[in-house]
C-alpha cells in the first residue's frame, strides 16, 4: 500500500462528506464507521461510490464494498491504495 496515495484517497473522501453533509473536515475522524456516524446513508453511498470512481478513477465492486474496512474512511482509502497498486 503507498500512504501517500491512501492519504490523498482519505483527504477526498473527508472533503466529500465534509462538503455535503455541511460539517466542518476536521469534525470527521477517518477511524468512525460511516453509517453509525451519520455520514453516509444507504442513498447517499451511491453518489459517494460513484464520485470516488469517477475522480480516483478506480473501480469498486460489491465485494469490495461489503469488506468491513470499507465502512470507514481509513479503511476504504487503504482498500483503493491496494486495488490501485495491485
């Protein structure tokens, strides 16, 4: 995994939510489950995959997204490191 681009994954997706759910980044921990911690709901998963798909330009599939890491931040951007390095 190369954590300068999981840390460049991390800081787009905190930056996403941050803007739509109208909060400030720095309140988002990359640690917290994103559906416990209000951040994303089953509809606004949708636009979040597919935004993450367009502008990082990697490919999520279900299994992918069912994988426990990838219900944080952290997690996720470790996941598309890894997919991307592979």
């Amino acid at each position: 995994m190369d954590k300068a681009s999981s840390q460049i994954y991390e800081t787009y997706m905190t930056q996403w939510i941050a803007t739509r759910r109208h909060i400030p980044a720095e309140s988002i921990l990359p640690e917290e489950n994103l559906f416990l911690a209000g951040y994303l709901d089953s509809l606004a998963v949708f636009s979040f995959v597919m935004d993450i798909e367009e502008e990082l330009g990697v490919s999520l599939d279900q299994d992918d997204l069912i994988r426990p890491e990838a219900l944080s931040i952290r997690g996720l951007s470790r996941l598309i490191a890894d997919k991307v390095a592979a």
